[in-house]
C-alpha cells in the first residue's frame, strides 16, 4: 500500500515539476496578473493532487489541468469585474467624477488581449503562447475543434484591428506580432508539490488525497 501511495506521489511530483510553469504562464497571460497567476496555477494542481487517481488514469491530463486553470481565470476576472463596477458606483454615487484611463489608439499585444471576451482570449493564449495545436486547445477547454478555429479566428481579426488600426486585421505581420509578443511571460516564482500542499489546506491523508 506505501509503494502504491509512494508511486503515485512520484508521479504527482513530476507531473508538478514538468508543468508548473507553463500553467502559471498560462494564468498570467489570461489575468495580467503575475501573483495571481502562481495562485492559480497552484491551486489548479492542487485540485488534481485531489483526485489524482482520476487524473492520472485519464487520457489527457495535461489537458485536464490546462481547463482548469482556464476556468480558475474566468472565474477570477469575474470577480475582479464585479468589484470593479462596485468602486465605480461607489464614486459615482459621491457626485465624483471617476474617468477611466484613455485607451491609445494603438495598444500593446497583453493589454489588447485582455479586451477580448474570455473565449477568444483563452484560444488565442493556447494556440499562439502555448502554440498547441487546435485538437489540444479543444481538449483542454472541452469544445469541438471547429469552436477553437472560429474562435481564434475572430479574436486574431479583433486583435489586428486594436494592434494596427487600417491594416488587414488577418495579415500575416499582425499574427507574427501577437505569437511574438505572447512567447514571453513572467517566470512563476520557484514551487514544488509540497510547497503548494503546505501554502493551502492541503489532505491530510492519502485517502483524503486521492478524492
């Protein structure tokens, strides 16, 4: 039974070690956010150490944590939107005035990318950042292949048209910029398995593990 457990933290571990990183690149280009995105990234392998004999059974568990690190993300910005509009309204209701700040004509690649709806961004971060291909996006984010085509196809026209106003929106020169510029990222901070099971409430035991 100790082997079993012991066999299964190894591969838990490695698991940790080997896609750490690009889990928290992926947070950070989807939430803009380098903290936020460790987080993410952490508790996303966490709820796999969870049910990690689920996972590690599956086809494609990189896959499996890819979405829910999507998912985590979505679910952050919402939050962050929400209290947003609630410091908005709060001002407003001052009688001060509250501008936003002006939006240039031309904007970089991440903060264009960030004004895309949460589909489109998280397609174009998976196949341009990650440079996955369309079955592997469509895996993690449990949609058909024809959904990450149509998808990444309108958020790269909606990002030439923010990056370079006038130009063709689908030219080659504005989706070389936007790979370009999403192949680097913040380096997520040093982790291990074991420091992510201690920051958190981690299982207390391998049965609790294992869900």
């Amino acid at each position: 039974m100790d082997s079993v457990a012991d066999d299964a933290t190894a591969e838990f571990q490695e698991f940790f070690e080997r896609h750490y990183a690009e889990l928290s690149r992926l947070a950070y280009l989807l939430t803009g956010d380098a903290s936020t995105a460790d987080d993410l990234a952490a508790d996303a392998l966490l709820a796999m150490w969870r049910r990690w004999d689920r996972v590690r059974a599956a086809d494609h568990p990189v896959a499996y944590a890819r979405g829910v690190v999507a998912n985590l993300a979505r679910s952050q910005i919402r939050s962050a939107v929400r209290e947003r509009r609630r410091v908005t309204l709060f001002w407003s209701q001052r009688g001060e005035r509250f501008d936003g700040p002006d939006v240039p004509a031309v904007l970089d690649v991440q903060a264009a990318l960030r004004r895309l709806p949460f589909r489109k961004r998280v397609c174009v971060v998976l196949r341009h950042a990650l440079d996955l291909s369309e079955r592997d996006t469509a895996l993690a984010l449990g949609v058909s292949v024809g959904t990450v085509k149509s998808q990444t196809s309108r958020a790269m026209a909606e990002l030439g048209r923010l990056l370079a106003p006038g130009q063709d929106p689908a030219g080659e020169q504005v989706q070389a910029r936007v790979a370009s510029d999403l192949t680097g990222g913040p380096g997520p901070r040093v982790a291990s398995a074991r420091t992510v099971a201690s920051d958190r409430t981690a299982p207390s035991g391998r049965a609790e593990g294992r869900g």
